[in-house]
C-alpha cells in the first residue's frame, strides 16, 4: 500500500512546465550490481534488488524502513509473477490508502502491446558450478550422442513451435506490433542445429510479423559453433552474438565449470570476426573464485583487443542447490570479499569507458549505437512475449512462467493447443500488476539506466501528485548523496535548490534562480563524479557506495 501518498503536495500549475527534461539519476548507478536483472523472466545472477530503490519504495510504502527486495522468483506456472520488465496496462484507476481512507488520481496508464519475443532454449553442455537457471544438460557431443541430442531438442523445438502458434491464435486480432526485438536465450541456444534455430524463426514468422530492422540476438557459448554454423543462424535471420565468455583465464574457466576453454574463446572471437558480424557483445563475470585484480585488469584488456560492440559485466552470486553453494561460503576466501568485488566493478567501469564504451545501465557497456535493445524493453517497462521451459512474460499488464520441468511444460502446451478460441487466454489466470507495483518497477528500472527517471514522462503515466510525492521522498536520498537531480540540459541541481523545488512553497523561483547562476556546472559534475553525472562516491578512507548504502546488510545473498 501507498499510506504515504494519501495527501501529498501537489506541483504548482506554473512550475510543472520546468519538468520538461527534469531527471533524477541514482549517483550509485555504476555499483549498484547487486540489482536484478531479467532477461524474459530469466535472472541474470549476480545482482538484487537491495539498492537505492529499495530506500525510495520503503518511502513510498508510508515510510517503514523496508528494503525492496522483489527478485523474480522461482514461480511455478500458476504463481503470479510480480516484477521487472512490465508495461503500464490497465487505464484510469485510483491509489486508496487503507490507513486514511483517502485516495489521489493517477494519470491514464497506456496499454501497449508486445513488440518483444523471449525464447528459452534450455540446452548445455553441463551446469556450471554457479548456475541455477532452468536448463537441460545433454552432454558433449560426439558420433555416439549427436542422433540423441537432436531428437531431444528437436522434440523441445516442436514444443515451443506449438506454444507460439497457439498463443497467436489466442490473440486473435490483437493487432499487435511487428516485432522489434527477439532474444533466444538459454542455456547455450547455440547448441541448436541451424535447421531447428529456422524453424522456430519460420513459426515466429507464420504467426508474428517481425520487422525488417529487428535486433534478433543469440547467446552462444565458445566451442558451441564454427563459421559454418554461424553463417547459417546469421542466415536465419540472427543479427547480434551475445558471446559467454566469462573469463580468459583457463585456471578460472576450469574452476567454475565452464565446458570451454581460453583457445576455444579465442576461436570463438575469430570466427565472429570472419563473418563480419559487428553487432556482438561479450559477457564476463567478476567475482569467481580466486579472482584478482590483475586477471580482472587482463581479462578486461582482452575483451577490449576483441573488440565486440558491447559488454556486459556480471557480479557471480552463489545460489542455493548449486556446488559453488555447497563449496564457498560468500563473502569468504577464494571468493573476495565485498570490497574487492566493488574494485572489480570500479575497474571494468573505467576500462571499458576508456576505451569507448559508454556504461549505459549497471551491468551494461556498449559502443555508440550498439546498445541491447531487447534489454531496453525489459528497463523501460515494456511488455514482451516469452516462450520455452521456465520462461516468464509481460502481456497485457499480467507477468507469468511457464513451468521449469520438461513434463509440466509439455502438458502447459498440450492444454494450450486443447483450449477452444473462446476460452480466456492463460494470461488471465495471473493478476495484473497493481498501480503500485508499475510506480515502483518504474523508480527501480530507470534508476538502473544512466539516463535515470524523466520526471516529465512519469508524470504523465501516473499524474502529479505521485510526481510530487516520489520527488519529495527523494530529498533524503539526495541529501545523502544516493541520488542526482539535473535539469532538461544533463546539469546537476545543487541539493538545496532541489529541496525547495519539492517541498511545500518550493517552486519556479528556485528553479529560475539555479538556471541563470549555474553555467558551466556540467562539466564539474562531469569531473566529480566521473561518469555523466554519475560515479562511485567515496567518503575519504576508501568506503565506496556499497557500504555507503546502509539498506544492504548482506550484499552478497539473493533474496528470492
């Protein structure tokens, strides 16, 4: 509930123009790692939800001092999924505080259809030490086994076929969007025989229109593929290579179970380069076992040499039911402590920006024009199709899985291919995201962005005076340093003006007055805080934002 939101002080009529441009950023954007990621339902490991928001949703929630820990759980297919990547659905509706019996209006919530497809393809090699996700091991392959893995995941692949042509024809005339993005991830969809890769594409393409200019991305694995096999997934339509790397240090791949080793990353890194694919990324992991600083600095620097489009950084989590789990107690040697997990993060921020990449959310680096666009739509709350073992979706304001046993799924899809086209659509099985749920997913999401929250969007998804009542709970925040606000031309506004702006009789004055007096500000936020306004902060004696953060009391465990 909102209790807080019950009387909030409204923005003036004259000074709600001056939100035009108006952000505030979280000043912690570039360590705040522990924060959740999703990729279609999939948590990326490595990161929770026990920042800066976690401050701001306990504000909002009547000032009890409650983090926001809403990880996207294991949910099984009938569980109600309640986080991240979500479009505002619903229209006109009300925030009624149960504790005052009062309620504020709440701006119409446009309903967007999904221009998004995630696909799980659960299959790999081996589970590595440290994972979790919903996957299928099927071992290496070779003559003896080649005959048997292809009839399993050919047997997978006509699932997942019948899931997405039974869901279109559930949609009917939705008249939903030609699709902009599609992301197979895994598991190791690399793993796929090109034929099975172009007929879950011909299935996508028989029942969705995708567009001409659509990212169509695809994890792969170093070992998994060769230059024929990828020419033949860029042939289906595959147009970024999201690359496992991990490491590039053997002795670092063999201790967390990878199935590859550094030649294998090195061949990998040539073949894409072959093809002359430019749209790739490559991903690493901080943190591993016995990790230093210089195989960080080294992995780093070959990452750089390879020259992929984008990068992104992961900070390993040990989860439960995993050997890591059984082996390493966190926080303890051979894993590093806290403090030298956030030098790992300050050292890949500032490698990767020197050489051109633009840290443009927590974990993500990219060069100009190469940013991930199917994880944009999870951080900017858009909706999105989701198919496969374990897959989560966001349609049409209503975020649910699918089941993460090979059998359970199985019968989910046979239920969906029975169901008559007039019976409800299994989306409506699961409640739709409250009012209160998009405000907070919308905090949290953009904070993890470097463009942060633009006050004037916001404002005009859930009216004025949540507006109101969100920027006047960020003045603790901002007191401390945990938050920035700058004005519509990227200038910091000094935390005073910010103060009278968002507090009762606060107003254009203030704002008026900061705008002709800061000239050249900019640049000495730039300089400050290193990084577009944003920056690790330090309090003299080495203490970086993690500690400073004072709502994370373990920052090595997922809440779950």
């Amino acid at each position: 509930m909102l209790s807080s939101l019950a009387s909030p002080p409204s923005l003036s009529s004259h000074f709600r123009p001056r939100l035009a441009g108006l952000l505030v950023r979280s000043a912690v954007h570039r360590i705040s790692s522990r924060a959740c990621e999703i990729y279609g339902g999939q948590r990326r490991r490595g990161h929770e939800i026990e920042d800066l928001c976690g401050g701001i949703s306990s504000r909002l929630a009547g000032g009890e001092i409650q983090e926001l820990r809403r990880c996207v759980p294991s949910w099984s297919s009938r569980v109600a999924a309640r986080h991240v990547s979500a479009s505002a659905s619903g229209g006109a509706g009300l925030i009624t505080s149960p504790r005052s019996g009062s309620s504020m209006d709440i701006a119409s919530i446009p309903e967007h259809s999904p221009s998004s497809v995630y696909i799980h393809i659960p299959f790999c090699r081996r589970r590595c030490f440290y994972c979790d996700f919903t996957i299928v091991a099927v071992g290496e392959r070779t003559n003896q086994t080649s005959d048997h893995q292809d009839s399993v995941m050919a047997n997978y692949v006509d699932l997942v076929c019948k899931e997405i042509a039974s869901t279109a024809r559930k949609r009917g005339n939705c008249n939903d969007p030609a699709l902009e993005t599609v992301f197979f991830g895994g598991g190791t969809p690399s793993l796929l025989p090109v034929p099975l890769l172009a007929r879950i594409m011909n299935e996508l393409r028989a029942h969705f229109q995708i567009s001409e200019t659509a990212e169509i991305a695809m994890e792969m694995d170093p070992g998994t593929f060769d230059r024929q096999k990828l020419e033949g997934f860029l042939d289906c339509g595959i147009s970024r290579v999201s690359l496992g790397v991990q490491s590039f240090q053997d002795e670092l791949l063999k201790s967390c179970g990878r199935a590859h080793g550094l030649q294998q990353v090195h061949d990998a890194v040539k073949t894409i380069h072959s093809t002359g694919l430019q749209n790739w990324s490559i991903d690493l992991i901080a943190s591993l076992p016995n990790q230093t600083l210089d195989n960080w600095e080294q992995s780093l620097q070959q990452t750089i040499a390879a020259r992929p489009a984008h990068v992104s950084v992961y900070d390993l989590q040990i989860e439960e039911g995993t050997l890591f789990n059984r082996w390493y107690k966190a926080g303890e040697s051979p894993l590093p402590s806290d403090d030298k997990a956030a030098e790992f993060y300050r050292t890949a921020s500032l490698r990767l920006r020197e050489a051109g990449y633009e840290h443009y959310e927590v974990s993500n680096y990219a060069r100009p024009g190469f940013q991930c666009r199917h994880n944009l739509v999870y951080w900017e709350n858009r909706p999105y199709f989701a198919f496969g073992l374990g897959s989560t979706s966001y349609v049409e304001g209503r975020r649910f899985s699918r089941p993460k046993k090979m059998r359970e799924y199985k019968s989910y899809v046979a239920s969906l291919e029975l169901a008559s086209d007039s019976e409800v659509s299994s989306s409506d099985d699961y409640p739709a995201n409250s009012v209160e749920d998009q405000i907070l997913d919308t905090i949290m999401l953009s904070l993890r962005l470097a463009r942060g929250l633009n006050l004037e969007s916001f404002e005009a998804s859930f009216g004025s005076s949540v507006t109101s009542t969100v920027c006047s709970r960020l003045i603790r925040f901002i007191d401390i340093g945990l938050v920035e606000a700058l004005d519509g031309d990227c200038r910091l506004i000094p935390r005073d003006v910010y103060k009278k702006m968002f507090s009762e009789g606060g107003g254009e004055d203030e704002l008026h007055s900061f705008n002709s007096s800061s000239e050249g500000l900019g640049p000495r936020v730039e300089e400050a805080f290193g990084f577009n306004c944003l920056g690790v902060l330090n309090d003299g004696d080495g203490v970086t934002c993690i500690r400073c953060l004072g709502m994370i009391r373990d920052t090595r465990r997922t809440v779950k």
